[in-house]
C-alpha cells in the first residue's frame, strides 16, 4: 500500500530518449528510507514495531541491484521532487 502511495507518482517526456520518465522509483525511495517509513504506518497499530528482517531485506535487494545495474542505471539522473 505504501508502494502505491509513493513510487512513480510523477512522470515527464524526455525528448532527447523519446520515453516517458515516471519517479521516483521504488529502488530511491528504500534507499532514502521512505517507502519504510510509510509502510510503518499501515504495519498493525502504533505499538507495533516495524520488523527489521524486512527493511534488512529490502535494503539489500535493493543495494544489490544497484549494484547489478552499475553506472547504466536510470535512476541515476532521476529527478528530484524540487526539479519541478
């Protein structure tokens, strides 16, 4: 639910690839930590904690593609929520 609330909320047109850019991206928001703290919130009561196997798990995933992908990832020149 936080994903959908979150990730590739925006779009734009890069002329120059003649493509359609949505961001930002899921693999952005778990590296800054926003899509983990918005999934807290829909994580059972505010009492609970949020598991830490889970943002573990999903921080290396994610490191590890980045990893995988090298300097040809898009997300590098993916633009930021002040560019618009």
């Amino acid at each position: 639910k936080a994903a959908k609330e979150l990730c590739y909320t925006r779009k734009y047109y890069d002329v120059s690839t003649d493509k359609i850019i949505y961001f930002p991206s899921i693999t952005k928001l778990i590296v800054n930590y926003d899509l983990l703290e918005k999934a807290t919130e829909y994580y059972y009561d505010e009492e609970d904690e949020f598991p830490s196997e889970y943002s573990m798990g999903l921080r290396d995933v994610t490191f590890a593609r980045i990893e995988a992908e090298g300097s040809d990832d898009e997300d590098e020149g993916e633009m930021d929520d002040d560019m618009m």
